[in-house]
C-alpha cells in the first residue's frame, strides 16, 4: 500500500482475529527505498456477546451465548461461588449459532 507522505498513520482492515500479523514501513524517495522499519501486531479475540441465564435449578445455572464470527479453539468460563471459590474452566463451542454451559454447584 503506497501512503502520501502528508499521511503519518494507515488503517488496515479485513484482518483476522486473534492472528499477529508482521508490518513493514518503507520509505521511497525517488523509486529508492530504505530499509524497512517492521513491527509485530495482534489483533483483538472476537468479544462474547448475549451472555444470558436459560435455566436454573437449586444447584445449577445454565448460560449460553452468542458464538462470535472467529473461529476460536473453546470458550474459558469462571465463575465463584458465594464464599468466593473461583473456578474455572474451557468450553468447547457448539456447532450451533450458540454455546450452552450448564454450572453445577453444591447445595448449601
């Protein structure tokens, strides 16, 4: 991509999520470039949108969510309990336009 000199930055867009991508800036003067200037950048993991409640009983709760467009290895899921008890754990994701997760705790 030639950039005007008059430009001091470039959006690059249609990248995938999730991926390191290696930059290089040149600068040309005459048809003579310099040696290149490079930089490694990562774009951001698609976010988890519509996290909601589908079922709950005295012990469990069920989630699920809308799966993002990115193709991702599984979810992480943590969730803690009322002493504080972190847990965490990875959720494959559903072949379905949503992923479901039932939590099941002790009862108190």
């Amino acid at each position: 991509v030639q950039i005007p000199n008059s430009e001091n930055s470039y959006l690059i867009t249609g990248l995938t999520p999730g991926v390191t991508y290696i930059v290089q800036v040149y600068a040309v003067i005459k048809k003579i470039q310099s040696e290149a200037d490079m930089i490694e950048a990562t774009t951001d993991a698609s976010t988890i949108d519509d996290i909601r409640v589908t079922g709950q009983t005295e012990v469990s709760i069920q989630v699920d969510w809308k799966n993002p467009q990115a193709e991702v290895d599984y979810f992480r899921l943590t969730h803690t309990d009322p002493s504080g008890q972190e847990e965490e754990l990875n959720v494959q994701r559903s072949q379905e336009a949503r992923t479901k997760h039932t939590i099941v705790g002790k009862s108190y």
